[in-house]
C-alpha cells in the first residue's frame, strides 16, 4: 500500500512514555517535558530522509537548520497534543476507530485500486481488510486514526465547548438569535466587472504556478507471473508452520491473536471471513470437517494445493453455515525460487526476439494489462514486489522489459513489458491557456469588486449614507429583520450573525465574500429580546459555523508560539 501522508509528527508516538524527568540525555525539554536525544534524532533523520526523497540529494547547511527547526515545532505540537489529551481526558478505543472507519472510509483507502471491483468501491472486502488486514493490510490507517484523526477530533470538540464558546459567547448569540435588526444589504456583484488578460498576464501566471500544471504521469504496461512451484521440502516446511498453529490453537489462542504474530506475518497467515454459505455448496472435506463443531471449536487442518485451512464455526443454520478460515499457504522456498528465476529470464530474453504478447503464447502464460496508472497506484496486490518494480520504472525511459522481481506473496516472478511512461512535466502553455484565462478574470474580478467595497467603506465611513444612483452594487433594505429571513433570496444568515457579532463588539462595518458576491451588511438599529432562551444545540451550531476553516491551526500555532522550549546544546 502506498505510503500514507500522515501527521509530521506521528513519529513521536512513543516519545511520552519514553521521557523521564531526568534530562541527563535529552535534546531539551518543551513545556516541561524532557525530549530524549535518540528519540529527537529518530524525528529529525524522519525529515532528513523524507528530504532527501523529495529532492534526491541531502540537505545543505541551512537546510538542515531548517530541518531541526521543523522538527522541533512538530514535537511541540506532539507535547502540546498531548497535554491537552490528558487535561480533558481524551481517550480512544479500538472499536472507535473500527466504527469511525466502517461508517467513513477516507477518501485515499475509498480510491484505491486495492479496494475497486469494476470501478465500485468494494465495501466486503474493505470491512474484512479492516477488522483482520486481510486480504490487505490497514494496520497503517488504523494507527494514523487511532494516534491522530480521532483524538484531534475529540479535542476540537473540547476546546469548542470548554474554551472557546464562553459564558459571555452564549450570551451574545443568545440575544443575536433572538433579535430583530434594521439593516441595509449592499451587494456588489463581481460578475459585472469587464475584464481582459493580457498574454504577457497569462504567461507570468504560467511561469509561477508551474507546479500546478504538471502532467500526471502515469504508465501503461503489461505483466506475466511465472509461478516457483514448491518442493517437497517447502511443502514440509509449510506442515511444520501447521503443526505450531494447531499447538496454539489447542492452547487456547484465537486465530485473531495468531495472525498478527511477527511469525505469521512471514509465513503469509491470514484470517478471511468467509460469511454465510450454504451448506450443499461446502466441498465435502470441508462439511465433513465443520459440521459437527461447537460455535467457536476450530476443524482439523484441510490441505490444498495451494494452502493448508483451519475452519473455525461462527454460527449454523438449518440450512447455512458461518467460517472464519485461518489460511497456511503453501509457498515456494529459496531453491525453487531460483529454479523457477531462469523460466523468468528465460521470457526475458524470447521477447527481445519476438516480442512479450509471442513470447507468453509460446511459454503458455497469461498477460495481465494496466492501462494509465499512476506510480502511486496499487496495480499489484504485493507491496514489497510492487515498491520494486516502481524502483525500475522511475529509472527507465522508454518502453521495454524490466529485470524480473519476485513475488513472495504470489511465489511467482513478475515480468513487467513496459509499453508507455508519461513523465511529470509540465503541460505546454497552450494547452492551459484558457484555463489560466479563466482562472485570472475570476480572481482580478473578485479583486476589483472588493477594492470597490473597501472604498465604499473608507469613503463612506462614519455615517455609511446611501446614494441611490450607485451603480456599484444593489441594495436592500431589510426593517425587522430575524436571523433566518432571506434577502434577495440568499441566506445570509451567517452573515447577519457576524454583522451583529461585530455590532456588538462596537467594530466598524466590513465586507464579507460570498461565492462572487460581496456582501456589506450596515446595521442601523438592533433590538434585542429582554428574554430569550435560544436553543443550546442551535447556538453551538451556529457558532462553529462561523469558525473559520483553519481555526484549529490557528489555535495550535499560538500555543506553540507561547510554549516554553529549551535546546539543550550538546557536544556528541
């Protein structure tokens, strides 16, 4: 699976518990908190690599400063994350993050190749993958959930009701919600505006925003899995892993438990919900072996050719069985690997004679064809052989055959015929041009008719008079307005919150941006209810609504500007 854009600072989960008051060995100390030296460098070489990555050679000296810097700012957030989790208590359960995860796949896991059965979303196999990482592993996204998205979510709320909306707060949109106001409407409309771009316009917008006008790239290619068929000696090995399985089992441990073993991991163990079947379809080795368990009793060993099966009974029917099937596959070891690698270059070298679709027909293999992926997709269900192959690819720059790479996962060798690589580079201005055209009589638009506004204001300041023959921008009047009334059929009741909001802090009148409208609200006169006892759910709503996007950045950015954080030099 690809590697996930995660929180910078997901590598220090395991700082907290690792500091002691004792400073002897830190890095420094944030908000009290020692920061262990190793677990400091840990952080930093994360950066330097991921640095490294990105622009294929190390960071110079001011780079590297930068890098500390970033680091030390992202440890800061973790330590103040952190304190905040434990004064409000904040915890989270593995079964949140199931449920958080089951009722809202993120949008990278929803999109992923691993999860599309004819271009729709799997959901079978994303909830089986979910709760026993098989057929794919979502340990990654479940950490990143249980370490960040759900705890940050949790705190958001906290601070939204502890700190933030204040006795005085609720008192405000209490009398806000309850109010009626005389207020004027002002609103200039940017789509008035009579704009041309010049060319020269255009091209310094293409030149800035190269980035933004990068070809994706993506590759068309085509493979054969040539199959390392076991031995007797794996097929004994395979038993051996069986018969420590069965010993386990008989202890007591759960399939669950077994498969998240280190040794499992390596022998290829996986746990599959095999649902409800109906008992006539069951081959009849396996009815024979699970129709007489107790619910939760595991069968004898079933041998395939491809793997050995314990079944564990979830529930029968009268006429239907549930399994949970815990799979041993039967894998090829070293000797036939590279018994079976001279088959695999053996392709290799008929297809520089007659081509790779001749050369499969005469070695009888099967072509699998993928068409304009991208190098971050999962084409092939194998990460390790998969982070291989793309290895190759970014290297090569025209079609041919790549080095064979092996699959652990398969016990086959993958022969990959490259056939089309589109590199990232950026597209010619000419294909871009009436996009960027677009882009900027938008944005000077929207630029001209706030610049217009703001003189409005400036020149209209303190007493705001009207003049009807101004042509800049409709008016409507509004006598007795409440919170929830229309003007010129728009809903501008957030707008009428903050007009009021801003009345009441005695601020000057301001413009507000809706979609390409520009919005002046001039309250004249406000009457506020002697008594009023506004809906609590109504007032929070209302108040988070008018929160701005980065509210939270912006929260965590000032506690960190104010958090105390001592470097401590050190010769090593």
């Amino acid at each position: 699976m690809r590697k996930l854009i995660l929180f910078a600072f997901l590598a220090l989960a395991a700082l907290i518990t690792a500091c002691s008051i004792n400073t002897a060995n830190s890095a420094g100390v944030v908000n009290g908190t020692p920061i262990p030296y190793s677990e400091f460098m840990d952080s930093y070489r994360s950066h330097y690599e991921n640095f490294y990555t990105e622009n294929g050679r190390p960071p110079d000296t001011e780079e590297r400063k930068a890098l500390e810097q970033t680091t030390w700012l992202n440890i800061t957030k973790f330590i103040i994350l952190k304190d905040y989790y434990d004064k409000y208590n904040i915890k989270v359960s593995h079964q949140e993050v199931i449920d958080t995860l089951m009722a809202n796949p993120p949008d990278y896991v929803r999109n992923s190749p691993w999860f599309k059965v004819n271009n729709t979303f799997d959901i079978r196999a994303y909830q089986q993958s979910l709760n026993y990482d098989s057929p794919y592993n979502l340990r990654p996204v479940r950490k990143h959930y249980y370490d960040n998205v759900i705890p940050i979510m949790k705190l958001k709320e906290k601070l939204i009701d502890h700190e933030f909306l204040t006795r005085s707060e609720r008192r405000s949109i209490n009398q806000i919600l309850g109010a009626r106001a005389d207020i004027d409407w002002l609103i200039f409309d940017s789509n008035s505006q009579n704009i041309r771009i010049s060319d020269l316009d255009i091209e310094a917008y293409y030149n800035a925003n190269l980035q933004s006008y990068l070809r994706e790239p993506f590759y068309t290619l085509r493979y054969a899995k040539i199959e390392a068929i076991p031995s007797d000696t794996d097929i004994a090995y395979t038993e051996a892993v069986r018969d420590s399985i069965m010993s386990l089992l008989r202890e007591g441990q759960s399939f669950e438990v077994i498969t998240r073993g280190d040794a499992a991991s390596r022998a290829g163990i996986t746990i599959s919900d095999m649902g409800f079947l109906f008992i006539p379809d069951l081959d009849r080795e396996i009815k024979a072996a699970v129709l007489e368990l107790a619910p939760g009793a595991f069968s004898v060993p079933i041998q395939t050719s491809e793997s050995i099966d314990v079944y564990r009974m979830e529930q029968l029917t009268r006429s239907m069985v549930k399994l949970t099937k815990l799979s041993m596959p039967i894998k090829a070891r070293e000797a036939s690997i590279t018994a079976s690698r001279r088959l695999a270059q053996n392709l290799k070298e008929l297809t520089t004679l007659v081509g790779f679709e001749r050369a499969c027909d005469e070695m009888d293999l099967p072509i699998c064809d993928v068409s304009r992926v991208s190098p971050e997709s999962i084409w092939l269900e194998d990460e390790e052989a998969l982070s291989s192959i793309n290895t190759q690819l970014e290297s090569v720059n025209r079609p041919g055959i790549l080095e064979p790479v092996y699959s652990r996962k398969f016990s086959s060798w993958i022969v990959v015929d490259l056939m089309q690589k589109q590199a990232r580079e950026p597209k010619p201005l000419a294909e871009v041009r009436d996009q960027i055209n677009q882009i900027l009589i938008h944005t000077q638009k929207l630029d001209l008719t706030k610049q217009q506004a703001r003189i409005w204001l400036d020149q209209s300041a303190p007493a705001y008079q009207l003049n009807p023959g101004d042509t800049r921008y409709q008016l409507t009047p509004m006598r007795g307005q409440s919170i929830n009334d229309p003007v010129s059929g728009l809903d501008l009741h957030l707008l009428y919150y903050k007009a009021l909001r801003a009345q009441q802090r005695k601020e000057s009148p301001a413009f507000y941006i809706l979609d390409d409208l520009i919005v002046i609200p001039i309250v004249r006169r406000v009457e506020y209810p002697r008594s009023y006892n506004a809906d609590p759910v109504i007032m929070r709503r209302l108040y988070v609504e008018s929160l701005s996007e980065d509210w939270f950045n912006n929260w965590i950015n000032q506690k960190v500007a104010a958090a105390r954080v001592r470097i401590i030099p050190m010769n090593r």
